[in-house]
C-alpha cells in the first residue's frame, strides 16, 4: 500500500508539470544536469567507459565533451518524455518531422504492411508518438512493460494517445498474426540488450562483441515486408527530424543475420556522426560473450514471438 501511495503522489506530480510549458522545464532541465552530472555523478562511470570502449581513437578530451553533452541532452529528454502527458499534436507536429513518408506511404496505400527500425537515440518516445500522427497506417510500437503497474499504465496511455497500438513484447507475433490483413506499421527498437538466455547473436558493434535482438530480422523475413531505418537527427532543443531511410525493402532475398548487420551498422555510423544523442548511460555491454560462442554465432529460435524486441 505504501508503495502504491508513493507511485500515486509520483504519477500526479509527473502529470502536473508536464502542464508546465517547455521552456520553463527546459529550464529546470538545466538545474537538474548540474545536479545529476556534478553533483550526483549518476552514471558517470557508466558512460564514460562505454564512450572510452567505443571510441578508442578519440582523446580524453574529446570523450569529455561528449560526455557532458550527453547529460545536457539527457536533462532535456527527461522533461521532454514528461511533456508527452500534455504535449498537442499541433506543437509534436512542429518538433518532430518525418522525411521519406511518401517512401512508407506508397506501400501501406497499397495495402501493404512496413517494419520500422528504432533506437534510444535522440527522443525516441516523441519521434514514437509522431509515426501515428505522420502515417495513414496503424502503428503498433514493440515496448517492455515496466514492473511497476501504476507507472506502466500511465505510460501506455501516454504513448498511446494519438493513436499508436502498443504491444507487448511477448505479443509481437501474436499481434502480427492477428492484423496481417491490414496495412500497418510495426516499430522496433533493435539496440536494446537481450537478456542473458537471449543472447543469442554477436557481432561487433562500436569496437565490442555485442549481442543483437534478431527479432525484427526473423519476422522481416517471415512476412517479407520491407525494413526502414528510422534515422534521428537531433537539429536542437526540443526539435528533431527524422529520416526513414530504407535498408531492405526484400527481406525474402536475403541471407540469414544480413537485415539483423544492415539495421546494426547503420545504428553504428548514426551514433559515430553525433554520439551525444544515444543512450549511454545504458548498460549495453553488461552481459559477455561466452566463451564457446563466435563472433556472428546464434543459437537457433524459431519463434519471433520470443524475442524480447522493444521501444523502451
């Protein structure tokens, strides 16, 4: 009981200053990367050996800078992911833009269905929320639900207010099953960490062996619908443009792990051209690779449905 008091009290001071306008929490935003930066030092360690790791050739100034840019943009996102209660579709539609729809859009007019690659790149929950307002298809975005119900409910009505279809990890193949006869878009988020067991890919992936989500790979190929990447570009404070990019419009063509390679170097070489804008504070890399297994080694599973895939 206590603990779903405290969720309450949490859940409507969350709702309450998103009421507030952005530049006001943009401002607080500025407090509040002072205090979890130099005075906190929350992550710090985190990312600074994640940055050193992935850019071995860069200076240790340079990864400063990269860093303290990072919790900069950090701050920001916090306050723009609490905006999203109250945010309009007016004023998403004015910061976030979506190039290539005509792309996207010429399948799903002829009633076919398009997959979306995602990352925790920029405002990936903005940019998430704006594909149902950008695209005439129904959008169905791939998320984890969190622990705790009351939080986990009042995101899924957030993320779901204009129209997006959320579904649950564990449900991705059953959803796809049960509207593989309509025009939609289903959107993954391919840079998050499998879990141990599900590790069942690796690859190098900015100078580390790292494990891969073969999720979307498994069902591109399955159903044979397009992939497009959704590239993020970050053009400044709260303003973002994003890019559908395609990387495989055949999947039926391809050889296996090849769609699972393309969606993964063409994270890499996003984060390269501006590393500030992902998530490093993440724990990517905290499971290893086994000793036995290989560089482009998997552990067959069958089942898209499996496979923890997610937006989060």
């Amino acid at each position: 009981m206590i603990r779903k008091g405290f969720s309450q009290v949490g859940i409507f001071l969350l709702t309450s200053i998103s009421l507030l306008p952005l530049f006001i929490l943009y401002r607080a935003a500025d407090v509040f990367y002072l205090l979890v930066y130099h005075v906190f030092g929350y992550r710090r360690k985190v990312v600074r050996e994640n940055l050193i790791r992935s850019f071995p050739e860069k200076s240790p100034a340079e990864i400063n800078d990269i860093e303290k840019k990072y919790f900069r943009f950090l701050a920001s996102l916090v306050v723009e992911i609490v905006k999203m209660k109250s945010i309009s579709k007016k004023e998403l539609n004015k910061r976030v833009k979506f190039k290539n729809v005509d792309l996207v859009e010429a399948y799903l007019q002829n009633q076919e269905s398009v997959l979306f690659c995602s990352a925790h790149y920029g405002n990936y929950e903005w940019v998430c929320m704006g594909i149902g307002l950008a695209f005439s298809g129904e959008h169905y975005p791939i998320y984890k639900p969190l622990s705790n119900s009351l939080f986990d409910s009042w995101f899924f009505k957030m993320r779901s207010k204009f129209g997006n279809r959320m579904v649950a990890m564990r449900q991705t193949l059953r959803a796809i099953q049960a509207n593989k006869n309509r025009a939609n878009l289903f959107t993954f988020g391919s840079d998050q960490a499998p879990s141990k067991e599900e590790s069942n890919y690796w690859t190098t992936f900015l100078n580390q062996e790292t494990s891969i989500q073969l999720g979307i790979e498994k069902i591109a190929r399955k159903t044979n619908r397009p992939v497009f990447y959704l590239k993020i570009n970050y053009k400044k404070r709260g303003y973002y443009e994003v890019d559908c990019v395609p990387i495989c419009l055949d999947p039926s063509k391809t050889e296996e792990f090849e769609i699972t390679e393309l969606q993964t170097r063409f994270l890499e070489e996003m984060i390269s051209e501006e590393p500030a804008y992902w998530l490093w504070s993440h724990r990517r890399w905290k499971h290893k690779r086994p000793a036995t297994k290989a560089i482009g080694a998997t552990d067959r599973c069958e089942n898209p449905g499996e496979l923890t895939e997610t937006v989060l």
